[in-house]
C-alpha cells in the first residue's frame, strides 16, 4: 500500500502522522507540506514534496502537477489528520483528478483504522 500524507505547519498534529507511518505496513510514503514541514522526522523512508501556501485553485494546481507520476498504484492510503480543509480540498481533488483511488486512514486507541 502506498501513504501519502498531509502535514501541515502545525505540530501538534504530526504525531497522528508519524503513528500513522510508523504502525502502517507502506511499500511507499509521500509527506506533503511547507518549509517548515520539512522539518518533520519519522522512523520510516518517506519521500518529501514541498508545496507553497496559495489560493485554492492554484494550490489543487500544485498539486496535481507534482503528484502526477509519482502515485505507482491505482489507489493510494491518504492521512489528513493534519493540514487545513483549503489545503484538504485541494488534494482530494487533485487525487481524483489524476485520477487515483483514495482510502483514508488514522491512527485511534484501537490502533491504525481504513475509513
């Protein structure tokens, strides 16, 4: 399975992320954030994709164009725990535009659910 990953400047939510990486079994883990996000560590290999804080249509834009080829499956596990629903919106779009299945996944007391 294939994550891809929001993170947002926000650090308070990038421990759901890095549980999420860390109790999932990935054959591949995209992050995407800001600068700042950058900064993030997790246990596992990720490849990292930096986007810049634009409008809605412009950020779905970015998206798109750096996620296209990247995405080896049909389908792709998809953590938004963390980020802004502009930014959410955004990448869900793109996903189903380029166009690719979406599985959505979090980390709760039981352990790692697929929503």
């Amino acid at each position: 399975m294939e994550l891809l990953a929001l993170i947002s400047s926000g650090k308070n939510t990038w421990g759901q992320v890095a549980g999420v990486i860390k109790r999932g079994s990935w054959d591949n883990i995209t992050l995407i954030g800001d600068n700042f996000a950058k900064k993030f560590t997790a246990e596992k290999n990720f490849e990292f994709i930096e986007i810049k804080s634009q409008s809605l249509v412009e950020l779905r834009k970015e998206f798109l164009k750096k996620l296209k080829g990247k995405i080896k499956g049909t389908e792709v596990v998809l953590t938004i725990a963390s980020g802004t629903g502009k930014e959410h919106m955004a990448l869900i779009s793109a996903l189903l535009n380029i166009p690719v299945g979406v599985r959505f996944t979090a980390l709760t007391k039981e352990g790692l659910v697929f929503l």
